[in-house]
C-alpha cells in the first residue's frame, strides 16, 4: 500500500460532494455509503481545503 492509504481521493470526493454540495448530513452519508463519521469529516475537511476535491 502507498501513502495514501486505502481509499483513493477520488473515492474520497464522492461521499465528501454528497455533505457539500447535495445537502447530505453527514450521518446520512455515512449510513448510506458505509463510511465512519470520523473518516467522513476529515475528507470534508480536505475537500474544503483543496477547493474543488481531494488531491
């Protein structure tokens, strides 16, 4: 495995662009795509500092 852990930043920007831009809570998103909260906020967070999705 490489540094960028298990999930690759374009499967990142989906469930992040779910809580941005579509109106998901963020619970919702995680119900729905099996995600941790956790791991769901810090990609929000990254995809807010990159502007237009995770590098």
């Amino acid at each position: 495995m490489d540094n960028l852990g298990p999930y690759r930043p374009k499967f990142k920007n989906e469930p992040a662009s779910l809580v941005l831009n579509r109106g998901y809570t963020v619970t919702e998103a995680c119900r729905s795509l099996d995600v941790d909260e956790t791991t769901l906020r810090r990609w929000v967070m990254e995809y807010r500092t990159h502007g237009n999705g995770i590098q």
